[in-house]
C-alpha cells in the first residue's frame, strides 16, 4: 500500500510561519505535523512507501525532512511556485500516480492536519470493507458545513452522494481530508477528471466516484485539528495530547 501525502499548498493564512515554509513541517509539541501522520500510519505496518506531493517552493524543505525518516518517502515536485498556479489537490493526487507510476491500494491524506486518534483504524476498516473509503464525522454549524465536504449515507455506512462546499447541506455529515482508494479506485483519478469532476478539493474525486463505485465512510473515532490560521495553530499547540 502506498501514502500519497498532500502538501502542496502555499497556505497563505498562516503567513508569516509559512511565507517560506511549508505548513506539513510545522512543529505540533515535540514532532512535526508530518511526523506525527507517518509515524503513526507506519504502526499499521501495510505501507511500502509514502508520497509527499509539494510544490516547487517547498520541495526542498520535504527532501531534506525525508532523509531523517526511517520509511521510504518519495517528494514529487508538482512544478508550481506561487497560490495562483497550483494545480488542485486532485490533479496533484493525479500527477502523483502517473509520475510515480503508482499502480497500488494508497491511502490519500492532507498533511496539515494533527489528529487525537491512531489513523490505523481507518486502513483497518477500508480493508475490511474492500472498497474505497472516507471518514465522517457529525457538525452542527451550518457555515462549517458550507465549508466542507458532506456526505449523505445509507444504514450501512454507504455513501449515497457527496458535495463539496454545498450551498445547501443535505446532511450534517462532514469529510475530513482522509481517502482510501482501491487500486481499481485509483486508476480512475484521470477518467474522473476528464468526465469533469473538480479538482481544487481533494473529496470532489470521491464525490464523482462515489457513483461509479460503492464507497463506503467509517464515524470519526476522535477528533480532527484543522490548521488553518495562527489563532488554530496557537491552539493546537495548547491543547494536542497526542495519539491516544
């Protein structure tokens, strides 16, 4: 199984800490975000080899961090310099698998979030299920809702249909930034392009996809840090307590 870590953004909220450096490295108590994703992930013992995909500001920054990491991590440059160029979380997943070659089950991660719980348990379940998967988790607040991936599900954790950033939400489940895609799954990221799925946020793939195959999503077991400002950041660093 592959990781295909997205870090390519320029996450401009949290200038000056990321004008001219990358968010994913940004120290959580004693680790980096990134740190505290893979060493974890790596406990599950399923993953041959993660991907982190930057952009070309940054690369240097995630090389230089790979070569003190005992796994094998790969950093592919997607070639972007500036926020106004990127190429989009899906096409950046899409670049990755082509670039790289990769023809294998992968779970897809957004590298700027810490969480309370052991990601295993989510590779657990997608392997249990056999099917590409997501993670959901229950929000009340309308605006957040309007912010994010929601998905709709049936009595067996199935997901009926997913949008992102609706205008409307049609339920209160949100997705966080975790995927697992099968193989088959993933050899469908350049179809669901072509068939015009969006590609700015990375669940819009699982949004297309999830009308061509069964896919299924797991009930967040904890909670999720999303760091997008300083005033989260500062946070964090006051309240994270680790994996438990």
């Amino acid at each position: 199984m592959k990781c295909l870590i997205l870090a390519a953004g320029y996450a401009t909220r949290l200038y000056p800490l990321t004008e001219n450096f990358p968010k994913p490295l940004l120290k959580v108590q004693e680790k980096t975000i990134l740190d505290w994703l893979v060493d974890d992930l790596d406990t599950a013992g399923l993953i041959d080899e993660y991907v982190v995909i930057s952009n070309h500001r940054f690369a240097h920054h995630f090389a230089h961090w790979a070569k003190t990491k005992p796994q094998k991590i790969t950093v592919v440059d997607d070639g972007t310099s500036t926020n106004e160029t990127r190429l989009g979380a899906v096409k950046d997943i899409q670049f990755a698998i082509e670039s790289q070659k990769l023809d294998d089950d992968m779970i897809v991660i957004a590298g700027d979030n810490v969480l309370s719980f052991s990601l295993t348990k989510f590779v657990r379940y997608a392997k249990e299920k056999n099917t590409p998967c997501i993670m959901r988790y229950y929000e009340v607040d309308p605006k957040k809702l309007s912010k994010s991936g929601v998905v709709e599900i049936d009595e067996n954790d199935r997901v009926l249909c997913m949008e992102e950033k609706p205008a409307k939400p049609r339920s209160n489940w949100c997705c966080p930034p975790f995927y697992y895609y099968t193989k088959e799954a993933a050899k469908m990221v350049s179809t669901g392009i072509d068939s015009g799925c969006g590609t700015d946020a990375p669940g819009s793939f699982i949004a297309w996809l999830c009308k061509k195959l069964p896919v299924h999503a797991m009930e967040m077991p904890g909670r999720r840090y999303d760091i997008g400002n300083i005033q989260s950041y500062e946070q964090v660093q006051k309240e994270y307590q680790g994996i438990k």
